[in-house]
C-alpha cells in the first residue's frame, strides 16, 4: 500500500473517532440567568424543594457534599400546557449552575420526556462535580407541546434559557 493512501485511510479512521467523541456542554457557558429564578446553593434545604414555571413543575431534592452535587426528583407540567394541549413531543429539563453574577459556568441535561402525556412525571436522578465559582442553581428547558385535535391539530415550542450573548 503507498504511502498516500495509508495516511488518508488513517485521516478517515481518526476524523470518524473524533466525530464519535462526547463534546464539552459549553453552549450556554457565561449566559445570563439574571431573569431567573435562582437558589443559593449554600443555603441549607432539607426536604423537596419545588421550582415552577407557566409550562414545567420541578419537584426536586439536593445533597451536596463538598463539590459533589446530587439532584433528584419529578419533572411534571404545569396546568397551562393540561389545558391548552394533549402531550409534550419532546421537553429537555436543564439545571443551570451560576456563579454570583448570574452567569452560566455549567449546566446539564437533568431530564427529558419524549411523547409523553401531560399528566406522566418524568423522575431524574444526577450528580455531578461543582465548579468553584457555582453559587446558585436554576432550571431551564425547552420543548415542544402538541394539540392532537383532529379537525385542527397544532405544536408550539416553548423554552426558558439563560440569555447567551450574541
């Protein structure tokens, strides 16, 4: 085999490799949240906690010990979307990790719920490892509900993120 035709075999076999890789969640990283609802994380809570918004429930529990964060809980709808459509296509709930002046320094995927019924709870379960600068948590998601009416069926997108700047 030349020499050529060896180094562009290896190219193809490393550029499929690198493609497959999980990448870095840095896509809201240094986002605001300043318009929403924030929780200190040095505040002590004992019990579930309960996050709302027009669209999604949260109900959740927290155990921090050093840097190592655990979140768990029930991702459930609000009574807006009960009454406006007949499920939810596909909502993705984020925890946004901030520091003090509101800016995203990490965040994750915590749950999601694929052609559900609004009535379902959606249960999670994470843990990961703080940054220093993470003060307070917030929720976010975005999603698209959907009226399976016969005669007129609909969708609408909704979404709550932190503002990234353009």
């Amino acid at each position: 085999m030349n020499n050529k035709r060896y180094a562009f075999i290896i190219m193809v076999m490393l550029v499929s490799l690198l493609g497959c890789q999980p990448t870095t969640f840095t896509f809201y990283k240094g986002a605001s949240a300043v318009d929403m609802d924030a929780v200190s994380l040095t505040a002590a809570r004992q019990g579930v906690q309960h996050w709302q918004d027009l669209y999604v429930t949260v109900d959740y529990r927290v155990k921090q010990q050093g840097r190592t964060f655990d979140i768990e809980g029930d991702l459930t709808f609000s009574d807006n979307p009960k009454l406006l459509y007949t499920h939810v296509r596909d909502l993705k709930l984020k925890a946004f990790f901030v520091d003090k002046d509101l800016r995203v320094v990490k965040y994750l995927d915590i749950a999601r719920t694929l052609s559900t019924n609004l009535e379902a709870a959606t249960g999670f379960s994470k843990s990961l490892q703080l940054p220093d600068e993470a003060v307070a948590l917030t929720f976010g998601y975005e999603g698209v509900f959907v009226d399976s009416d016969p005669e007129q069926p609909s969708s609408h997108s909704v979404w709550k993120l932190p503002k990234r700047s353009s």
